[in-house]
C-alpha cells in the first residue's frame, strides 16, 4: 500500500495568516503564554473544545503553522479542497483511520506541529473525557504536548450562531508548559498507553484550572 501524500507545511502556514485575520476580524483574542511553545522539533497541541471556533482561533494565534485532525464531515463541497490545502488532517472518527494516523505521524516525524482536541468532539471543553489518541501519538512519536485552553465568552447575548462566542468579545487562549506523556521508557504497550492517558488527564485539567483562574474565565458555553 502506497503512502498518502506529505501533509503541506506551507500550506499551515497560509492557514495560520488565513486565521489571524479572521480571528482578530471577528473576536478579540488573548494570548498567553505563547511563548512556552518550543520554536522548533515535533509538538503536539492539546486544546480544549467547547467554541466551533477553537481549531481556527489556536491555528490563528499560535506562533507556529498547525496541521488539526478535523472530523471527515468538516470536509464537505469547497471546505474538502480548502481545508487540505491549508493542511489540515481529515479522520474518520468511526475508525481505526490508517491513512490519517500515517499522515499525522509523518508531520510529526518532520518537526511538525500537530493539533488535537483530545476529547474528540466538541463538548464541555474541560477535558473530563479524553480518547487514547493523543497518548498514541505522543508515545509513538516522543513528542511534547503542549496543553491549550481556549476560554470563550459564555454570554448568550450577543451570540449569532450557537457554539461560537459573541463577535467582538474576548477569546482567551492560554498555552501551557510542554510535557511528556510517556515514562521515559519507550513502551507502546496498551498498559503504557493507559498509563500516559491518565498522565495527560491530570496535567490537561491542571493546565486548564491555571488557565481559568489567571483569566478568571470558564470554558464552556452556557
């Protein structure tokens, strides 16, 4: 079996400008600790998901191109093209998806950055229900994840489509320190991948609790 074509790394980088200008168009991010994220080598983005707008806006405000693993059923007539080509991952969450696993390791494998809402859908955004795929990728690839939270305004006024903050009010994105999932050991077994999950739980919701109280923010939409 042939494998699937590189993922376009110039490509992110015009859906990160892409991102800026819509993000800081439409909402009023903040962004801390940006900073915290290695300028080079592999990394994982895990981000919270309660807004329809956290993958644009971390993809728009982190300071480097990001490559998401989006739901196929975003990929639907223009958005398909577009969202390829600006290098995003399509996965089929019913699935164990090989052609997309194969492509996000291969971004990884290249020093990319590779962004995950580890929770797998959009929900209550605070990381209370995490799959094993972030564990996957993390311990297979022997990246860093860097958790990220994405604080929304949860007024209803103001609000023109559900699931989206307010236009105009402040989105904030909080990025934290990088950590390694796995033991430092190497294993891949589904023991050692239990154990990173519960790794990643603890230090996503501590992340996430930093986050709510230096912005005195919540993450979910009411």
């Amino acid at each position: 079996m042939s494998r699937p074509p590189a993922v376009s790394e110039r490509g992110a980088e015009v859906g990160r400008r892409i991102g800026v200008g819509l993000m800081y168009g439409l909402w009023r991010p903040r962004v801390l600790g940006a900073w915290k994220v290695p300028a080079t080598g592999p990394v994982i983005f895990a981000v919270n998901h309660s807004h329809n707008i956290d993958g644009p806006m971390v993809m728009g405000v982190a300071p480097r191109p990001t490559h998401f693993l989006i739901k196929k059923e975003a990929f639907t007539g223009p958005l398909d093209p577009f969202l390829t080509g600006i290098g995003q991952l399509k996965v089929d969450r019913a699935s164990a998806d090989r052609t997309a696993i194969t492509r996000a390791l291969g971004v990884l494998a290249s020093g990319g950055v590779l962004g995950i809402f580890p929770e797998g859908t959009r929900g209550e955004g605070d990381f209370a229900s995490l799959r094993a795929g972030l564990a996957y990728f993390a311990v297979r690839s022997g990246a860093p994840i860097v958790p990220v939270a994405v604080l929304g305004s949860t007024e209803r006024r103001g609000r023109l489509i559900k699931g989206l903050p307010p236009l105009r009010s402040r989105v904030d994105v909080v990025f934290g320190d990088p950590f390694d999932a796995g033991d430092g050991r190497g294993r891949r077994t589904r023991g050692a991948l239990d154990e990173a999950t519960e790794r990643i739980r603890k230090e996503l919701a501590a992340h996430l609790e930093n986050a709510r109280r230096l912005t005195g923010r919540r993450a979910t939409l009411e």
